[in-house]
C-alpha cells in the first residue's frame, strides 16, 4: 500500500464518521461541525487521486489541488452561513434545535405570505 | 459511446450568447451589491427581461440549427478547460425558467418594491440580488459541459436559495433554512466526492469526453451512487423530502414559487446529465426501476399528505413533494431494450413535467400569498368567499391545478400522455396506474382547496389588503403558459433531442 | 510501492482519533478544541500528498478560520436553554451501518485504481508557459478553469450576503456583532500591535509569489482576515457598519476586475476569461491582488457575522 491509499483509506473513514454525526448528534453545531469532518474526508479523496497521477516532474496531479482549494473555500462560506443560522435562532428563541417541536412562534402564523 | 460527430469541440457561432447568458446574471449581483438596495431591484428589472430575450434567442438558434451551442472558455478545450454546451435540454429549461422568475419578478414588486430615494432595507436588498442569482446559477446548471462546473453551480444556487426562505426572519423558517442548508450540504458534498472519484479514474470531467471513456468498474459505480444520492437530497426526492414542506410553505410567497418551481430543477437536471448523458448505459434495468420506485412512492406519500394539510402554503408544498415523483418515472420508462437510457417520448414528456410543473406550481404558490394577504390567512377550511373576493386569482390556482392533474391541453397532460404512451409501449403498466392514481389524488385535493374557496363565506369576509392587479396577472399569466404548453406538441417539443447522441432528430429542417 | 513511513500512520491514526472525538465528545467545547487541532495535522497529511498549496489553504481557512467561527459560536451557545435528546439506539446503529457502508465503498473505490492512472499533469505543464506562471496550481486556477474560480468568489459574496440577511430589520446596515475585547494594556492588544504589519507583509507574499510558488490569492486574503479580525477584536478598530460603500467596494473589486479581464479577453484574446498573449501574467497578478483584497475582508465579514447594532454618532 502507498502513502496516498492510507491517507484516501483515511479520508473514506473520515466521510463515514462525519455522516455518522451528521445524522446522530442532535445540536446543529456539532452538525456543523460533522460537515466539515466529511467535507475534509472528501477533499483527501481528492488528495489520492492528485498523488497517484503524480507526473512531468509534479509531486502530483494540480487539477484535483486547485479543485479542492475552490472546495475548502465553499465549505468555509457554507459553515460561516449555517453558524450565522444557529446564533440567530438562538437569538429569537432562546435556544438552537433542529427538533420539530415549536421553536418558538406560534403554530397560527405558520404559512405566513 | 463511439459517436465524436455528435458534439464538436470548438465553439460554434453564436456560442458568445452562453457566456452572457452566466455573465449578465454575475454583474447583477455584484452591481447591485455595491450599488445598494436602492438600485438592486432597477438592475433586476432590466436584467431579467433581458435574460429571457436572450434564452429565446438561444432556444430559437438551437431550434432552428438542429445542433447545440458551444463556448470553449478561455479558449482551453476540454479535458484541460471548460465548455460551456447549449443543448435542447437546456435552451428549453433556461426559456421556462427565465419566463418564471421573471413572473416571479413582476409579483416580488409589491413585497421587496424599493421606491427611489428610500433607504436601502434588507428584506429587498437580500430578495434582488438572490433571485438574479438564482437565474445565473441555474442557466450555469443548463449551459455548464464539466461535473466540477456544476458543483460550483448547484452551491450557488444553494447560497442564493436557502436565505430566501428565512426572509422574514421568524424563528420556524429560520429553523426550516438551517435544516434546508445541512441537507443541501450533505447533497452537494457526495456530489463532490463523486466528481473525485470520477477524475480519478478518467482525468476529465467534462459530460462529452467522460461519456466516451465511461465504463462499468468499482469506482465508478461508487462516484455514481454518491452523486445520485446527493442529488436527490437535494431535489427532495422521496424519502430524503423533509426539509422541503417546512422550507417553501414558510418563505415570502415569491420566495415559495422561486423555490419550488425553479430551484428543486437545478439538481433534477443534474440527475438528468449524469445518467443520460454521462453514463446512458450504467443505470440498467435494476437501477432504473429503484428510480421509479422512488418517484411512485414520492407521488403516493407527497399526495396523500397533501391531502390531510390544513393549511393552503403547506398543502402546495407537499404536493411538490409528490410532482417531483412525476420526474423519476422517466428514468424506467426510458430504458430501451439494450438497457441504455435512450432520449425519446420519456425523456420528452419528464422534462416537460419539470417545466409544466414550474410554471404551474409558481402561480399556485403566488396565488396562496395573495389569498393569504387577502384574508390574513390560508386555512383551507376557511376559505369561504376567496372566490368572490380574488375571482382572477382562485382562476389562476385553478388553472395550475388542471396542469398537475394533467388535463388536456395542459404541459402536464401532455407530459403525461408522453410518460404513459412510453409505459404503454415498454409493457411497464405499474408506471401507468401510479400516474393515473396521482391524477385522482390531485384531483382530490383540488377539488377540497377550490370547493372551499368557491363556497360562500359563512360571515363577512373582512379583506385586510386590496392586492394590486399585476400580481393576480403574474400568477394567472403563468398558470396560463401551463395550461396551453401542451400545445407546444404542434410545435418545437422536438427540441427537447436536440443535440442527444441517441437521436437522428434534428430542428425543422 | 514505496514502504509505508512511521510518521505517515502515526499522522492517519492521529487523524482518524481526533476526527472520532471530535464526534463521539459530550461537550461542544471539547469537540471543536479537537477539531482545531485536526486541522492543523490535515494539512501536514496535505504536505505529506505533496499538496503544499492545499496544506496552506486548509490551515488557514480550514483550521484556523473555521475553527475560530465554532469557537465563538460554542461561547455563544452557553447561554442556549434545554438540550436536544439524542437519537434512539435503533436510528444510531442505522445511522452507523449507512455511514458504514458509504466508507466502505469509498475504500473499496481507493483501493481499485485504474490500471494505467490517468493525469492531466504533462498538459498542464506543457502548456503552463504560455501564461508565464510557474505554479501549475495557479495555472488551473486562474487559466484553464478561471470560469470555476470566478463563480466560487460570487458564491462567497452570496454567503456573506445570506449572513447579513438574517440582521433583524431595524439593525440593517449597522454594525457586525463581533465581540470586542478592548483593554488596553492586554497581551491581545500587545499581539494586535505586533502582527498585523507581519501579516500584511506575509499576506503580500503569499500572493506574489502565488504565481510561481505554491500560495496565492486563498491563502493571502485568509492571513489578511485573521489580521483584520485581530485589530477588531482587540479594538484597535471599529468594526465598520454594512453600509459602507467602501467595504461593498472591497468585497466586490476582485470578482468585478476578474469579470471585466475575461471579457476584455472575448476581444483582445480569443475567448472569454482568454488572456492576450504576453499579458497574461501581468493580468493574472492584478486579479490576484484584487482577489486577495476582496477574499480578506469577505472572509473577516462572514467570520464578523450579521449587524447586531446600529452606529451610534
């Protein structure tokens, strides 16, 4: 086994324990945070497939590289947005739950237009 | 597939008019960024009208040449750059697309209006520049020739879409726009991680050139279902439809016929790429049936569910949920005896349905935001007298719904007709009776909203609002494009196998 | 096959525990501590895939940024009421074995390679010349799929559009509510002083050398965020408001001159986002530098979260 299969051995483990949070933990927060641990699983996906084509002189093929830096940055974007999300529900409610009890406002002005 | 004459790899002429078409959009939103909520609607409301001139031009082009647009960017061809691809997929979804979020423009002018001279509000500021967004990711979706492409596209619409939903800043739609983003995101990165294994294996992403190379092994099979499952996440297919209900009824009505007309389409066509496109003879017969499945079980539970809402927002949210079962029964039916997705009356009649149902489901939610501004609410039970009150939009609703029953001459029955006439000619008849159920069941849930609506009110019905004229015409005018798409049979439905490798069709020539 | 290195299992066992902490703790603090940590030995795995590029944008952005938003949301979070019940054991063993199987068919997907391995490396360098840059990196990014990278900059824009948008109404345009610790003789206020001229040399840096060497307009603009955040936290400066035509100006300039370069290209080169022969260097850097600029203050924004109040005069 090279290197680059342990680390893509490594990132499928990753994408696994970051699914698992993802759907178990209950606090948004750590949901947030098992998307990044997927997300970062993915990205050494990509790591293996640049280190295996490696070639022309390059420790690896920059195609998948510069793909996965445009990656990172929408992940950031993504967490950024999502946090944002959960501080201002717990601004208007006092906490930050996903679960389907009412948050907070009333059940009449659901369907508000 | 040996078929290199199909689509040459050099940019055609005309082939200018796709980079406007992802450009006009971008400058839109940067524009309006810095220029601020006071011109963001002025930008708006001369980019989108110019966004559907161009789409005409594009489709009439496509139509008229019998072959599909090209633009290599940066002038670097594939497999080391991007093309950009106009197919009849995509010049006829960028035309309904641009005809309903420009509706959907005319109609946001009385909730996000911004008169010159006021200060810059958030609400407007934020709806804008989301929505020429929205028109740009979704054309990137149409026009983009590289699955990495797409991603950037499908994040963008994400972005664009999820704050819409949590405009007006209650607690439950923002709830309803977190739990929309975790799902999104879970979509969007088994996409990616598709994409890796893809690249992986075939150092190109590019639809044309992978479609050359594409062949049965482990990796690939892996990034397929990956990808797939995100991408029903994110389309809200049956059983991954949770976030949706809770996220389109809450959003600002304009929003709601934004989301579930136009959004849930963009990772639908990516599903459509993918698998009739990229890969035709992977899915099998197996996999095309378990799509099917999928789609007959979103129509059963999404109508079903519908059927016991109280309230109207909901209720057109829930029948969403069963419509975008109508777009996967495409996939068994269009399975040819060599088990390969070939284009044909399926492909036809389920692109159809996504742009039947757009335009539909778009007047239906407008309509709910106007009776819900009447009424100051949207009880189903207590609709008595709406159609007295807002005779033109209870038409509208109407005429929606007889495009999502799929009577004649409506997009949806002509869809459907396609869709049973392919059922009929494979020998898959399950396809047809849950088509014909699905019918009954809209028909029923119809019939509940329209019957309340037309009975009289049981006291004075107290009208908080006199909604303006032109927003009774936005949803109507849609719900008319629904109703007389059927029509388009006498017409350019052709397009739609434009530019297919599978077809010898070409325009009207 | 080359032999498997002490360090590189040492680095994935490493890894692969504190990813499983950083889910399995009871305490979000504990969770996002590790989580910083994990980021900081992924991008020595990055280096390890000879991915030096990657390895700067995941410390910075990755670690550092993400890190630092979910440490300010976990202090923020302390004061939220009630707890959420976990999920049952039946959909936590579901839950596993589908996560389970997702992993399982990544690995079984790693572990069948093509037979020759194909790569868009040689084309990439053979053509890398013409553009007069020497980090093939930087070549992908900014030549061959600038289309991809242009977007990317308008999907941050919108997410920095979408956090603004959760403001309540009658803060729109008012300040970020970033926490301030304004004291004057802190360590905090000692470091605010010191870093940012180094910052800003080394963000400069980076983006320069960018074009040849690994570095560039990311991981630039991401020094120059931590360096811009540090001073406002520390209160060495006000957070601006929103409104500022100057910081929407900021945000946009990047994209905005990306934009205009490509379309020039559409005349003076042979296609949109083409550079004119000869130019394409000197063009590329000037993207690059506005790049920087408008990732720098887009990334501190985000971090900097929605207005929370209006500017008092």
């Amino acid at each position: 086994m090279t290197a680059a299969t342990l680390f893509g051995l490594c990132g499928a483990a990753l994408v696994g324990f970051g699914l698992y949070g993802l759907v178990t933990n209950p606090e948004p927060l750590r949901k947030i945070l098992a998307f990044n641990l997927l997300g970062s699983g993915v990205f050494l996906v990509f790591g293996v497939v640049s280190r295996r084509a490696a070639a022309s002189g390059l420790g690896g093929d920059p195609v998948p590289q510069a793909m996965v830096i445009t990656a990172i940055v929408v992940a950031f974007a993504a967490t950024a947005m999502a946090i944002a999300l959960v501080l201002r529900l717990l601004q208007e409610t006092g906490r930050s739950t996903l679960s389907a009890d009412n948050p907070g406002g009333t059940d009449t002005d659901r369907g508000n237009s | 597939m040996p078929d290199a004459n199909v689509l040459p790899d050099a940019t055609t002429t005309d082939g200018a008019l796709l980079v406007l078409a992802i450009v006009l959009p971008a400058a839109g939103v940067l524009l309006s960024f810095v220029l601020g909520g006071r011109y963001a609607e002025r930008i708006a409301s001369v980019l989108l009208p110019s966004g559907l001139f161009l789409a005409t031009i594009i489709f009439a082009d496509v139509w008229q040449s019998g072959h599909p647009l090209i633009y290599i960017v940066g002038d670097w061809k594939p497999p080391l750059g991007i093309a950009l691809r106009a197919d009849g997929l995509s010049a006829a979804m960028m035309v309904a697309m641009a005809i309903v979020i420009c509706a959907v423009a005319i109609f946001a002018h009385a909730d996000f209006g911004t008169r010159p001279g006021s200060v810059e509000a958030r609400a407007p500021f934020a709806f804008w520049i989301l929505l020429m967004a929205i028109w740009g990711a979704m054309n990137m979706v149409f026009l983009g020739g590289d699955l990495f492409t797409l991603y950037v596209a499908i994040e963008l619409l994400t972005f664009a879409a999820v704050p819409l939903v949590c405009l007006d800043g209650r607690a439950e739609t923002l709830q309803a726009a977190l739990r929309y983003l975790l799902f999104a995101l879970l979509g969007s990165i088994l996409y990616l991680v598709g994409t890796a294994l893809l690249y992986g294996s075939y150092a190109t992403l590019d639809i044309v050139l992978l479609s050359r190379q594409v062949r049965m092994e482990p990796a690939t099979l892996v990034a397929a279902t990956l990808m797939t499952i995100g991408l029903f996440a994110k389309t809200a297919l049956f059983p991954l439809h949770l976030w949706l209900p809770p996220a389109h009824a809450g959003a600002p009505a304009a929003a709601s016929a934004v989301l579930s007309a136009v959004v849930v389409k963009g990772s639908f066509f990516i599903v459509v790429r993918l698998w009739f496109d990229v890969m035709p003879g992977m899915l099998g017969a197996a996999g095309a049936q378990l799509f099917g499945a999928l789609g007959a079980a979103a129509i059963v539970f999404g109508s079903v569910v519908a059927l016991q809402q109280q309230r109207l927002k909901l209720l057109i949210a829930y029948s969403t949920v069963a419509q975008i079962g109508y777009l996967f029964l495409m996939f068994p039916l269009a399975l040819d005896t060599a088990a390969q997705l070939q284009g044909g009356g399926a492909l036809t009649g389920g692109m159809l349905q996504a742009i039947s149902h757009a335009t539909a489901k778009a007047a239906m939610f407008m309509a709910a935001g106007l009776i819900y501004a009447t009424l100051g609410h949207d009880r189903i039970a207590e609709l008595g007298g709406a159609a007295r009150a807002l005779p033109m939009t209870i038409f509208a609703f109407a005429l929606g719904g007889v495009s999502l029953i799929g009577l004649p001459p409506s997009g949806g029955f002509l869809a459907k007709w396609l869709l049973l006439e392919a059922a009929v000619a494979t020998g898959q008849w399950w396809w047809a009776i849950v088509m014909l159920a699905g019918g009954l069941f809209t028909s029923g849930y119809m019939f509940i909203v329209l019957s309340s609506a037309v009975a009289p009110s049981s006291e004075p019905l107290k009208l908080r609002v006199a909604v303006p004229r032109y927003q009774e015409a936005a949803a109507l005018a849609l719900a008319l494009t629904s109703l007389l798409l059927g029509l388009v049979a006498l017409g350019p439905v052709d397009i739609l196998l434009v530019g297919r490798p599978d077809s010898m069709m070409v325009g009207p020539r | 096959m080359t032999i498997l290195s002490v360090f590189d299992i040492g680095l994935v066992v490493l890894l692969l525990g504190i990813g499983a902490s950083t889910i399995a703790a009871r305490e979000a603090f504990a969770a996002v501590i590790g989580f910083v940590v994990y980021g900081l030995l992924l991008s020595i795995a990055w280096v390890r895939l000879s991915a030096v590029d990657v390895a700067l944008t995941e410390a910075a952005i990755g670690g550092g940024m993400t890190g630092m938003l979910m440490l300010g949301a976990v202090a923020r979070l302390r004061v939220a009421k009630g707890s959420d019940t976990r999920a049952s054991l039946p959909a936590r063993v579901a839950a596993g074995v589908l996560s389970a199987i997702v992993a399982a068919g990544l690995a079984i997907a790693i572990l069948s390679p093509p037979e020759a391995i194909p790569t868009l490396a040689p084309m990439v360098m053979e053509n890398l010349a013409q553009s007069g840059l020497g980090n093939p990196v930087a070549g992908v990014l900014f030549v061959y799929r600038a289309l991809d990278t242009l977007l990317e900059k308008v999907v941050l824009i919108l997410a920095l559009l979408g956090v603004w948008s959760l403001a309540p109404d009658n803060v729109w345009g008012g300040i970020p509510g970033l926490r301030v610790y304004a004291r004057p003789d802190s360590t905090l206020t000692f470091l605010a002083q010191l870093l940012p001229p180094v910052g800003i040399v080394v963000a400069i840096y980076m983006c320069w050398v960018g074009a040849k060497e690994p570095g560039g307009a990311f991981q630039g603009g991401t020094v120059l965020a931590a360096m811009w955040l540090l001073v406002m936290i520390a209160g060495l400066t006000s957070v601006p408001s929103i409104s500022q035509t100057w910081l929407r100006v900021l945000v946009v300039v990047g994209p905005v001159i990306f934009l205009a370069i490509g379309l020039a290209g559409m005349v003076l080169a042979n296609a949109f986002l083409a550079y004119p022969s000869g130019y394409a260097k000197p063009l590329i850097v000037a993207v690059e530098v506005a790049l920087t600029l408008s990732i720098g203050v887009a990334l501190g924004l985000l971090a900097a979260g929605p207005p929370e109040r209006v500017q008092q005069q």
